[in-house]
C-alpha cells in the first residue's frame, strides 16, 4: 500500500515557538552515554566520566548530539599526548564499538560535533579497562648468602607479582595456613617502598624446618568487574637452588654458508628444573627457518646474516636467571678494494721510475684470523724481497690489509699485480682483485662537459649529470646534494637507492660518473656534487666538481576547483590567486567560458592573482569558467562551475512527537526541515518529494509547491501518513528553482512497535525479556536486572531480595537493583518506562500502581519520578520510600498529573544503602487512565499530584535496548 501523504507548511510565525533570525539553527551539544556490560561508571568531574570495562568485553559508547544543522560526530583517543587509530572505523560515526577490549586501548575518548553554528562541542569520557594476569613467584636468597642452595639457618625472600587494573592485593598461605604478619616470629609480609603495591613479599626469616612447605599466593582485586582471584604455587625444599646452564658446543662456532646448525645448551644446577631458551642480544629475532626445542636451536641452512651472539637463558624463579653466550661465525670474504699511493715523500701524484709505490689491498673476512692473501705478478706468485716488500696488517684489529711495497720503481716492474684472498680452511670462493702499473697508470682529473654545469630541466623531466672523468684506474665517482638542498629532500641514485645531502652517510656511486635523476620535481633542484673516491684508484686528495640543475614547475594556482551557486540578475566576481612557480616572470593569463575566450592579459611584478567579474548573470552566463595561468614549463589551471543549482535542504532531528499512530496497521511521521542558505540561489519553488520502503526499489514521488519565498532557518514540515507498519522508509528532498532541481538530502525513518495496542491502560510484570520496553536509563551508575528466584545463584547475598515475585512464584520475574560489590552507598539505578504521548489538548490524571520489595538491613530508597518532555524533559518527584519494610511484597499507588499535550514517562529510581543487603524489587507496574479506586496509606505516598481532566494515551514508538544481568 502507497503512502498517502498530506501537506502542512508550517511557516516559523505561527506554528513553531521561538524561531527567529536564525530560526531553528543551534550550535552543537553532545553528551556520550554508554550501553553494554560496564563495571561501574562514575563522575570524574562535572562533564566528563570514567567508564570501567573488563578486558575481552565490548566496549560501546554512544554520542548523544543535538543541533541544526545535523552536526557531524568525530571520535578521536589521546594517549601520551598524541592522536591514535586514525583509521579506525568508528572515528566517523556515533557509536564507539571496540570488540575485545584489551588494556592498552583505554584511556580518554574525546567524541566532537560540528555542525558549523558556534562553536564544536566535545565531551570525554576515560576508559578503565579492568584485568588480572596470572600471578609469579620468585624467590631469592639475601645478599652474602650461600649461592647453591637454600638451606637452614638462611634468610629466603619469596616474591608475588602480578599485573593488574584495579591495584591488586595478595594473600600469602603455607599449605593450607594462611600466614599474615605479626602471626609467625619467623615470618614478615610486607610491601616494599619503591614498588607502591605492585608486588608483596613473604620474608623467611633463618629458614626452619616447617619453612620447607608449598606456599601459595593468592591475587585479588576483590572480584571488580566479576575478575576472579589468580593463584601461584611454589615447593620450597632444602633441594631449591638457582639455575645454572652449560653450552654444549664451541665458541665462537665457525660454520660454512648453507650448513646446517645446530646450538644446544643444558641445565647444569636448578630446582625446580629450570626452563631454556635461546635469544639474540637486543631483542633481535632469531633466524625465519629456525627451529627451539628446549635447549636446542637449530638452523637449517644458515646464511650471512644469522652469524653473531646467541643466548640461552635458564630461568626457574629462583634467584637470577642464568645465561650463557655463544658467537656464530659464518665464513665469508666481502668488499673487496684496493688503492695506489704515490711515494710520499715526493709532492706528486704521479707515479715516476726511480721512485716507490705501494698497492693495498682490503678484504673483510668472518673469521678474520682465517683471512691469508697471495699476490702475483702477471699471473706468477711473488714472494717478499728487498724491493718488493709484502706486508699485511692484524685482521683482527681491523678489516684485512695487504700492502705492496715497490721500492725504486723499475720499468720492469711495470705489469698486472693480482691480490689473491681466500680463507684458510676454505668454506668461502677467494677473491681476486688485478691493478695495471705501467706508464699509463696515471691519477684521476674530474671535469663537466662544457655548458652541462648548469643545467634548466621541467618538472617531469628525465635529467642526467655527467662528470668526466680521466686517469688510469679510472676510480667511482660518488655523488651528493650540496648543503643547499632543503632539508630532507634527496634524488634517486641509478641503482634506486636513496640520494642524501651532503652531511649524510653513503654517497651514490656512479661507475661511469653519471648520475641519472627520473622525473624530476622542484625539490630536487639545487648543487649536486661529483668527486673521485679514494678507493679502486689512487689514494691521493679527491677531485669534485659542481653541477647546478634548475628545475622549471607550472604554476601553482588556488582554487583548483570551486562551486559558485548564484541567481539570475546578481553580480560576483571569480578570483584566481598564484601560490608559485618557476620562472615566475612573463606570466600570462586566459579566462574562458567554456570554449568561449572572455579575456587574456599578463602579470605585472606586483600581482598575484587575476580577476574576472560577471556584473549581471544571465542564463548564458552558467557553466565552467577556467582561468589559465602560463609561464614556460607549462600552466596551471583555476575552474569554477557557476550554477543555479539550491543547496540542500537539512532534515530537521528535534523534532518532539515526530512519529505517532494514527491507524492500527499504518503510523505516521512529522518531517521537517530547513533550507541551506536559500538566498544563495533563486527562490524555491517547489520540493520534490521522494519515498520508498527499505530493501524495496520502487520510488513514489510527489512534488510540494511553496507559496512565499523560504526563508533561511525556517521550519516547514511536511506530514507523512499511512505508512506501513513495521517498515521503515528512506526519504529524499529535491528542492526546485528556475534553475532546476538542486541538491537532495536523504533521511531513514525508521519504526518501533507501539507500547500498549489498547492505548488506555499499561500492565508490565517483566516475564518478557524485552521488559515491556522499559529501558536502562543511561546516565545512571547501574542497571536494574531482570530476576526469577527459580534462577537464583547459589552464591546470593542472603537476608535481603524476595523469594518469589509478588504473586509467590519462584519461576515469575521481577525486576531488582543488585547492591553487592562493586556497588557503593548512593550509587543509582533508573528504570525509565516507554514514553507517552499525549493526544488531547486538555490534561489527564492516571493512576501509576506497582508492588515493591524492600528488605534488608542496608536499605537505601525507592524514587518515582514522572518525567515530561515539553519544551524542556523535566523530573518530578511522585512517590519515595527508604528504609527496611520487612520480607514481604508491599502495593503502591499514586496519581500522575500531566500536562496538555506532554509526552511523559515513569521513572524508577532504586538507591543503594550503606551495605549489600540492601536489594530492592519491583513487579507489576500497571499506568491506567482515571483516579486511583483504592490507594494504599497515605504514608507510602510522598508525592499527591492534583486532579486534572483526563487525555487519552498514546504510546509513541521508541526503540529501547535493555541489557540485563544475572544476579
């Protein structure tokens, strides 16, 4: 069945209070209330909360905004002073739903609105996520004491810790004794300064015979948040000892690439048996493929990187943990060089007969004593003379060296001199490296090709910088960005790796002494520098040069996009500013419709935008205005869509009674709304309505003329009728100019079952789990629970709460406030009823009757409130009650006043008292409209409203969720 939609347009005069200037706009407030199992919520201060989960729940937090426009919500979370969890899905949204929570994601979750009126609003509320880790036992002996064992006549410390959230509390037992200070001579419990109760010891003071027992630590944070206490056991003998460990191999452990490895290590000493494991020092992982078994670590095919120190610790809680290391050496021969050095005694870089030269060579090699070189003259071994002197250096000290020495160079020693390294017991290919003497063996020179030293590219570009460079060796000419490069900024060396400035580390190494630069940006204009390395060359001062690259860029303009909405007849004018650009002299500008050219000119030195202005808009004059701006690399482009189009209209969510039942199958809905700056553009002239049903695909539309011109913060409703129970209906507001239709917004109107179909009375005795659609007031400090005694736990707080509901079942429900732990004195607990919505335009007296339960020595009260939600919800005391009244159901009645056209609910408010036999119930609530006919005693009765005509009730629909807990 279609919709059948009737109009009312409500100007903001007449029919809706209190709208003028900016009518119904308001600036944002926010509240944020929490559903789902917390332990506890408190006041912290007067705006903000503090919320207490227990890890592995579900944490939900709900925004509460109000405001026109609809503000937008935003959570963020603060810990250490820095934003987190950017990304989080819920960062957007109104509700706050971590799944899980664990101790690290607590703290203080700020949710802000904005809705662009004042100021935002932001509330906080902090997060305490409770938990309890297993507890540890260690123990220790005092200082100077025997090492080995624990035996008599020795002082033993024996240390309970475990981690929690609330500050945990530990009971110490001997067997099955409970041990507490003061009780045993020999026996102290006491709390160290330093650790402020993170952990209590138990000190055995000349250890005895009795003192070799099973102790037991029990931690507990009083059962907060339902955590249940957590106990450690530990044997103490005359065999307790401290652990020791072995290796079961050599150290340092030399192995060949590729070999299988093997580090075992056992315990030599420990009682209880300790436990071993193999670490890496500073946290570092160990090795992908590798496998631990106890103390066995294997390594399947170890590589380079696996060599260093390995650990294994044996720890069993007695004294320290014992650890020994051990080196693994993976053989390997790496980064291989050599260098000539003219003689130095002559100031000259030049090799010359008659003179001396010596040729290094540099190996790094694991292990290093196993490094040994070889050189060859020609391709012939050459052994140490008197004018050929072979040296090497320590390898241990350093990386390898072996230096040549020629003394009174000869033309006959010209030739191919080749150093051989290798390892001595092999595991590793040797490396070879050959260096020409001859009389072309000359020094490097580095020069730039002419005009390539300043070099003007466009961003985009591919670019290379080449330096020349002669000698023989020819060495590798390293690059880098002078100290004129901003800061950060680095090219790309031709091997991908990274290019830094010029304090950085490694330079970028170019064999052919060009650097090539792929898709040049400004950033990476400024001085690059080339420079001969004193490596594979000749060891003398290196030769540089500077190579200067200016990197050319469009310019950069703003807007790059904008929407100008304007009617017809009006003038405005569009601007198009320059940010930057590079050259930025001879700039040129060109400003068109479309493909119509409207003008061209050029900027002078002091300008830095260009302007054009429309001085009355006609229909021609709608479209796409772009504005070039041009300098040699290219241009840079401002665009602007002139259109008539209406700004949205914005669905208006405060409205009070929006939904209400009009027929027993159908409901309807008051829509409302206001118009985005509606002078913006021409007048409005009519809305187009859009509506279907959820999950169906078909749209029923109408079109709603408007009389007078909209004014900005003006109401209009629209009223929906007919609509189908239970569905829900997606609605969509076109609004319609000269121009054509403008931008539309959306909204779901969602329904909720009625409260009572027969309207005239309400009966609830909570055997429905849906609680008749009461609901948990959120701003409270717990919840009331749903309860039969047939249910009831074993461990119940006795001498307080009924035993059956009010009829004398054992199997009916009632609803009660549990007042054990974590429950303290005045902690409040509202049960809110569904609201009332009240249709005639007279008032009405109903009477409100219920049967209460209130027994126990630690009674605190019963509060009735009736809260009315006119132009402000407001709570009035209708009915109190404290005190024990004995182990039995009493009845209460009392009349509710109300006001003409007010909705209004019950509430029910249960106190807790001094102790935790304090429990108080309620069954059969039942609001029926007329006078009371037979009320109890006027000394239950604290409130007695005076009579006023009656109204008949209507319910309006509310979706409530109710969450109970079990006692």
């Amino acid at each position: 069945m279609g919709p059948r939609l009737a109009l009312v347009m409500w100007l903001c005069g007449g029919f809706v209070p209190g709208v003028h200037a900016q009518g119904v706009y308001a600036p944002p407030t926010v509240r944020i209330v929490h559903s789902g199992p917390a332990c506890d919520v408190e006041e912290e201060r007067h705006s903000e909360r503090v919320y207490t989960i227990r890890e592995g729940e579900t944490l939900e937090l709900v925004c509460l905004v109000t405001g026109h426009p609809r503000p937008q919500v935003h959570w963020t979370k603060t810990a250490g002073g820095s934003w987190e969890r950017h990304g989080d899905s819920w960062a957007q949204k109104d509700t706050l739903k971590i799944e899980s929570i664990q101790r690290h994601q607590g703290g203080r979750y700020y949710c802000k609105a904005d809705n662009g009126i004042g100021t935002p609003a932001i509330r906080s509320i902090r997060v305490d996520v409770y938990f309890l880790d297993q507890p540890l036992i260690t123990v220790h002996q005092s200082a100077g004491d025997g090492k080995d064992r624990f035996y008599a006549e020795r002082t033993v410390f024996l240390r309970c810790v475990a981690a929690s959230n609330p500050p945990v509390g530990y009971t110490w037992r001997r067997g099955r004794q409970a041990l507490s200070q003061g009780a045993d001579a020999g026996v102290d419990i006491y709390e160290p300064f330093f650790t402020q109760g993170e952990t209590k010891i138990l000190k055995l003071k000349n250890l005895r015979p009795q003192d070799f027992a099973n102790y037991t630590c029990v931690a507990s944070v009083k059962s907060v948040c339902d955590i249940a206490d957590k106990i450690a056991h530990f044997s103490l003998s005359n065999r307790t000892a401290p652990p020791s460990v072995r290796l079961l191999l050599d150290d340092p452990l030399v192995v060949n690439p590729g070999q299988k490895v093997t580090l075992v290590c056992a315990a030599s000493g420990g009682d209880p048996p300790p436990a071993l494991r193999w670490l890496r020092p500073g946290g570092e992982a160990l090795p992908k493929r590798s496998v631990t078994e106890g103390g066995t670590l294997s390594i399947p095919a170890v590589g380079e990187d696996d060599g260093g120190a390995y650990s294994c610790v044996a720890d069993n809680n007695v004294g320290n943990a014992a650890r020994k290391s051990a080196n693994v050496l993976v053989r390997g021969l790496r980064k291989a060089r050599f260098w000539i050095t003219p003689d130095p005694y002559h100031n000259d870089d030049h090799i010359q007969i008659g003179r001396e030269v010596k040729i290094s060579c540099q190996v790094e090699a694991t292990p290093p004593e196993e490094l040994q070189f070889a050189w060859m003259k020609n391709g012939r071994p050459l052994r140490s003379s008197e004018r050929m002197v072979i040296t090497h250096t320590d390898a241990e000290m350093s990386p390898g060296v072996t230096n040549l020495d020629i003394i009174d160079l000869k033309f006959t020693d010209f030739g191919t001199y080749t150093c051989v390294a290798s390892l001595r017991d092999g595991g590793s290919p040797e490396i070879s490296i050959d260096v020409n003497i001859s009389s072309t063996t000359v020094p490097p020179e580095l020069t730039v090709p002419r005009g390539r030293s300043h070099i003007v590219a466009q961003e985009g570009d591919t670019v290379e910088l080449q330096c020349l460079v002669s000698g023989k060796p020819k060495p590798v000419i390293l690059w880098s960005r002078t100290e004129d490069a901003p800061a950060g900024v680095s090219a790309e060396a031709p091997d991908g790796s990274p290019l830094p400035d010029e304090d950085g580390g490694a330079r970028a190494e170019s064999s052919d002494g060009i650097l090539r630069l792929a898709n040049v940006t400004r950033e990476m204009g400024g001085t690059y520098r080339c420079r001969t390395s004193q490596y594979n060359g000749f060891n003398v001062k290196p030769r540089q040069a500077l190579i200067h690259l200016v990197v050319q860029f469009p310019p950069v303009v703003e807007p790059t996009f904008s929407e100008v909405r304007q009617a017809l007849g009006r003038a405005f004018t569009l601007t198009c500013r320059l940010l930057r650009a590079h050259p930025a002299r001879l700039l040129r500008y060109e400003w068109k419709l479309g493909s119509r050219l409207l003008t061209v000119g050029q900027f002078d030195e002091q300008s830095d935008d260009t302007r054009y202005q429309v001085r009355a808009l006609n229909r021609e004059g709608y479209g796409e205005y772009t504005c070039d701006i041009s300098n040699e690399a290219g241009a840079g482009r401002c665009s602007f869509l002139v259109t008539g189009k209406a700004y949205p209209p914005e669905f208006y969510y405060d409205t009070r009674g929006a939904l209400w039942q009009n027929r027993p199958r159908s409901y309807g809905f008051k829509l409302q709304w206001t118009q985005m700056e509606p002078a913006g553009v021409d007048r409005i002239l009519a809305y187009r309505l859009g509506i279907r049903q959820v999950g169906q695909g078909q749209w029923w539309e109408q079109e709603i003329p408007t009389e007078a011109a909209v004014r900005k913060g003006e109401l209009l409703t629209y009223n929906l009728t007919d609509l189908v129970k239970p569905e829900s209906y997606l609605v969509r507001l076109t609004p319609i100019t000269r121009y054509g239709e403008g931008d539309a917004t959306e909204r779901i109107i969602a329904y909720s079952a009625p409260v009572n179909p027969h309207l005239r009375e309400f009966q609830c005795a909570f055997e429905d789990e849906a609680l008749c659609l009461f609901s948990q007031d959120k701003s409270d400090d717990f919840d009331w629970t749903r309860h039969s005694a047939a249910s009831r736990d074993t461990k119940y707080t006795p001498n307080t709460g009924p035993g059956a509901d009010r009829r004398g079942s054992k199997q009916g429900h009632y609803v009660y406030i549990e007042t054990s732990r974590p429950r303290k004195e005045g902690d409040k607990a509202r049960l809110v009823s569904p609201s009332f919505n009240a249709a005639s335009k007279s008032g009405a007296t109903y009477c409100l009757a219920f049967f209460y339960h209130m027994y126990g020595k630690h009674i605190g009260a019963l509060n009735v409130f009736l809260r009315q939600k006119g132009a402000t919800a407001s709570d009035t005391s209708l009915w109190s009650l404290s005190g024990n009244q004995g182990d039995r159901w009493r009845r209460a009645a009392v009349e509710v006043d109300v006001h003409p056209g007010a909705d209004f609910q019950v509430v029910l408010e249960g106190v807790r008292g001094a102790g935790i036999e304090g429990d108080i119930a309620v069954d059969d609530v039942g609001l029926q409209e007329g006078r009371c006919q037979d009320p109890p005693s006027n000394n239950l009765i604290s409130h007695a409203p005076t009579r006023r005509p009656a109204l008949w009730l209507l319910p309006i629909a509310l979706s409530l969720t109710l969450i109970g807990r079990r006692r």
